[in-house]
C-alpha cells in the first residue's frame, strides 16, 4: 500500500487522503473480494454555451485531487459527464453565429440543436463540448468523457429508471422534505427561499441547471421526462405509468403529440435531474466529486442526492467539497448564459497552462478568486515567477511548493514551458511597440542582456506569444505605445536649463548603459546627480524630493518619446525604441 501524506499544508493532500481511505473502506465492505480498486472521482459539465473559467473549476478541483492519487501509485479515473442530453433552456448572449431564431429549440436536448453558424460540428453540444476539451488537453488534464445522450439514447440506464419510475413514491417523499420547510417560531410551512438567480445562472455548464426534481404533474409524482416525439421538446407531462407492463403515457404541452410507450424499451428521455445526479454516483461508484455554493443550499441537488443515493440506489454519496466562484478581473460573477465570459481556451490564449492550473491549485476549493485579464496579469505573473525563484532555492513554503509542482507538472510528466522566462510584463511592452515584427522584437531582447543575448524567439516562446495576444486582444487601442515619429520641437524649445540638463547627462550615458539593468541604474540616478548626489545612492539615503524630481524627469521623457505622460517601463521603453532614435527625440 501506497504511504498517504502527511502534509496537512496542501488541500489536494488531504482531500487525496479522505478519497484513498473512502475508496479502501468502500472496498472492505463490498460482498466479494476484488483486486484494488478503480478510484472514480468525477465532474458534470454542461455544453449549453461557452463553458467558462467559473466551470472550470469543476473539472480541476477532482483532477489535480485525482493526479495527486495517481502519484501515489493508485489507479483512478476521472470521469467527465457531459450532460450534453439536458435541456436548451434559452439563447445565450454574445455567442457568434447565432440569433434570435434559435429560440425555437428551447426544450430540445442540446445534441438536438443546431450549432451555431459556421461551426465545423454536427450539433450544439459538440460545438461547445470541442473547445473545452482541447483546452483541458493543453492544461494536462486526463479524463474519461462520456455523454449521457449516448448513455441514455443507448438504454444504458434503463434499470436504474424503471427502478426509479417504481419507487417514485419514496423519491417524492424525500424530496417533499425539501420543497417546504417549518417555520420554527410558528410551527408552519413557508416557501423555501430560492437560490439567488445568479448563483443558478453561474451554475449553468456544471450540471445543476434547472433544479428539476420532477413535481407539478396532476397524475402524481414522476422522476422521468420523455422527449416529444414529435417536437423534440421536453414540455412534456407523463399521464399514467403502470409498473407491472412499463406502459407509460405522456402529452406534449408544446405541440399536442401524445403517445403510450413502453418504458422498457423506450430510450427518448430522461430522469430528472435531482434524481439523475445521485443515480450516476451509484452507477459509476464515484468517490469524489464537487460542486458549487448553490448545491449547499437545503434542498439543493447535492444535500437531496445524499438521500436519494442511499435510499433509492443503494449507494453512497461522493466526497463532495463546495467550491466557491471564480471572477475576472473587472466582472461579477461568470455565468455561461451572459455574453463576453472568458473561456480556458480564452485564458490560454494570454497565460501559460501552469500559470492558469496554479490558480486553481493555491486556492481550496472554498476560496473564491480572480483570474486577470486586465493588467493584473503582470503583477500575476511576477508573483509566479518569484515562485519559481523559491522554489529553485528551496526557500518556497510547503503548501505554495505543492502548488507550484501541482501547476508545472502531473502524474504523466512536465507540461511544456517557457526556455527562458523573461518577465511577462516585459514582453508585453516590448509586443506593444514592435507590433509583433520578430526582428525587432529579437534585437529588443537580446539587448536586456547583452552578455547573455537571446540565439532565437524560441527561447521565449510561448510566453512571448501569451504576452503579444494580452496585448492585442485585451489592451485598448488608445491605450497601446505609439512612438514618435519626429521629436517634439515646441516641447524641446520650452525646456528650461535644469531639464535640459538632465536630458544630456540620460544621453551621455545611453552607450555605457545599454541594458535593462544598465538603463535603469541611469535614468533613475539622472535626477540624484542633478540634486547633487551619486547615481548609487540608496533610498534611505536621498531626501523625499528626489522622488518627485524622478516622476517628473520620467513623466518628460514619456512625453518626449510616446506623447503621454506614462507608458511602458523606461528602460525597456528605451531599449525597444532603440539609442539612434531616442537621442532623436530627445534632441540631441
């Protein structure tokens, strides 16, 4: 037997401790004796539009719990439903390539609607089900899909629903406990208090959608929904059901269509979803599996599935954390229904795999947070990388070490990274005035260190292609670097003798300095050696005025060079614009 951990610093640790001991105890109490089992942890993801940063989670929670198992020498499998046979439930906003029209499939299983227009896949489910999957490909994530249209198109689950249909009365009455609750001061009923609607709407893409528990039918209580023969459509409301035949009647609310099936051979529906949860836990023996803040609530599908499980399938239910919502940076809450919500393929596009998988590694489940798209990034990832320095020297805290081994790497092996790291803040003002021309871009680097210059982009790749998308697909364009093209001359003629001054100490000293570190050492000494100082003095050594005499010596050359006031850092402004220019715009 594999020793378990014992870092009690790192949640994917401990969480992996409860999922190897539940499985064990799971496996000492099954009837016959069988080989080690098959750890099961899962997720559920619905493809009922872009599936966001906020699903996400859902997915990284069980897997980086499930890589930390695999570590260990254990078999596991990762199982990602997609609960691509769930209802459209309506037109999401900002998707390309649809409109209004699409309205018309509101109802229909989501395998059932058309993709939007243009899109290389047979169906809408597959649209969406396809860029997720490629993103958690590049993230290093190993799963086993499966879709529960085939699951239940095919009769997979046709025992689990007949046994469900006879024990719809047992369902109803557990279910019942939740649909109201007592007033403790007066001994009455009242109406639960419903889940805030944006918390149901962020839930979308994670299974929860809808809520359904199947009440409401005037012919009694029913777990299951058939799909319209007719329209598709799951406005459909059983009339009768007979257990001894599985003769099941239904009528269709939307279109008038009504047939009698035999639901033993039936395959065109499904069980509701507050029952189809905990009937997918017993099935597939899963361990583990979390959900989000709005199962927590009484009566929600996580808290009714425990009893559901139980006393229904003969199951248990999983390990199931709550996981708090993930942010953007300037945005609410991400809900898959609301247009311009920043997918993993989106993210990916700005910041390298382990970068994205370390966010959700560092946080517990239960701690909410935010990914950045604005220019918090930078300061993100200068957090990264003095990480990576920690780590290097060994001087990192155990829980951020875990993370960072969690993010850099997986059971399989290392994800690919950057060669050279160069600071990502760095690489986006130089993107910013090259406009991507590689051999700008090349000589711009090479000179941060010229004792150490770059041999190709390789080197910095794909960092550099992360920071150049940041910077054309996130930065507005009138906040992007526009070089002067010709000096300044009525700003040159209006200097007086002191700036004049401090401009030709910066020139005299471009060629000795011609380096990142080198240029920073000189153009924030210029203001100390025009007060009288030397260009090494410390902070502690300076009066408090040098400070203000540097912002405005550096707010004059951002407007001698870009025409703002402020602008990529100074240094590596002046390396991208190159000595021949800058002493041509500084009038020289």
């Amino acid at each position: 037997m594999v020793a378990q951990s014992t870092d009690t610093t790192d949640w994917v640790s401990r969480y992996a401790d409860e999922v190897i001991a539940e499985s064990e105890r799971r496996a000492a109490g099954a009837k016959s004796a069988t080989a080690a089992p098959v750890i099961v942890v899962a997720s559920g993801l619905s493809p009922s539009g872009p599936i966001h940063l906020g699903n996400l989670r859902e997915v990284m929670t069980p897997h980086l719990v499930a890589d930390e198992i695999r570590r260990r020498g254990h078999t596991v499998r990762h199982l990602i439903s997609w609960d691509d046979y769930d209802r459209y439930r309506k037109v999401p906003a900002g998707v390309p390539g649809i409109d209004e029209s699409w309205a018309e499939h509101i109802g229909k299983p989501l395998t059932s609607v058309p993709a939007p227009a243009g899109s290389a896949h047979p169906n809408w489910a597959e649209h969406f089900k396809s860029a997720m999957i490629a993103s958690l490909h590049e993230l290093g994530v190993e799963f086993d899909g499966i879709s529960q249209t085939e699951q239940y198109t095919s009769g997979v689950y046709r025992e689990q629903i007949l046994h469900a249909m006879k024990h719809r009365a047992d369902i109803d009455a557990i279910l019942d406990q939740y649909r109201t609750k007592k007033d403790p001061a007066k001994g009455k009923k009242q109406a639960q208090k419903p889940v805030d609607e944006a918390e149901l709407e962020a839930a979308e893409g994670s299974g929860a959608a809808g809520e359904d528990d199947g009440s409401g039918g005037s012919a009694g209580y029913f777990p299951y929904k058939p799909y319209c023969g007719r329209c598709e459509k799951d406005l459909t409301t059983v009339t009768s059901y007979d257990d001894e035949t599985t003769e099941l009647a239904y009528v269709c609310t939307a279109c008038g269509f009504d047939e009698t099936v035999l639901l033993s051979e039936f395959n065109r529906g499904k069980l509701v979803w507050k029952v189809d949860w905990p009937m997918r836990w017993a099935y597939e023996g899963v361990v583990f599996e979390p959900s989000g803040v709005d199962h927590s609530s009484p009566g929600s599908s996580f808290v009714v599935g425990g009893q559901i499980v139980r006393q229904i399938f003969d199951g248990v239910q999983p390990i199931g954390p709550m996981y708090a919502f993930v942010g953007i940076s300037g945005m609410a809450k991400m809900s898959s229904s609301r247009g311009g919500v920043p997918t993993p393929a989106d993210a990916l596009k700005i910041m390298e795999a382990p970068l994205l998988r370390w966010l959700y590694a560092r946080r517990k489940p239960n701690q909410s947070f935010k990914i950045a798209f604005d220019q918090e990034i930078q300061r993100l990832y200068d957090e990264w990388d003095k990480l990576e320095a920690k780590v290097a020297d060994g001087s990192a805290l155990p829980a951020d070490a875990a993370a960072h081994a969690r993010a850099v790497r997986t059971a399989a092996g290392e994800l690919p990274r950057t060669p050279r790291p160069l600071p990502y803040r760095t690489l986006a003002s130089v993107a910013d005035i090259t406009a991507g021309a590689e051999d700008q871009t090349l000589r711009i680097l090479s000179d941060l260190d010229p004792s150490a210059p770059l041999a190709s982009l390789d080197e910095v790749r794909p960092r550099l292609d992360r920071a150049e998308n940041w910077i054309t697909t996130q930065v507005p364009a009138d906040a992007r670097t526009i070089v002067r093209s010709e000096p300044d001359a009525e700003l040159l003629s209006s200097l007086d003798d002191e700036a004049r001054e401090s401009l030709r100490l910066l020139l005299e000293g471009l060629d000795s300095h011609w380096s990142l570190d080198g240029l920073t050492h000189l153009v924030y000494g210029v203001p100390k050696v025009r007060a009288g100082f030397s260009a090494d003095a410390t902070a502690k050594e300076l009066p408090p005025e040098i400070k203000v005499a540097q912002r405005t010596f550096f707010a004059l050359l951002y407007r001698l060079l870009v025409t703002r006031e402020t602008g990529p850092r100074l240094p590596t402004l002046l390396l991208a614009v190159g000595a021949e220019r800058v002493r041509k715009l500084l009038g020289a």
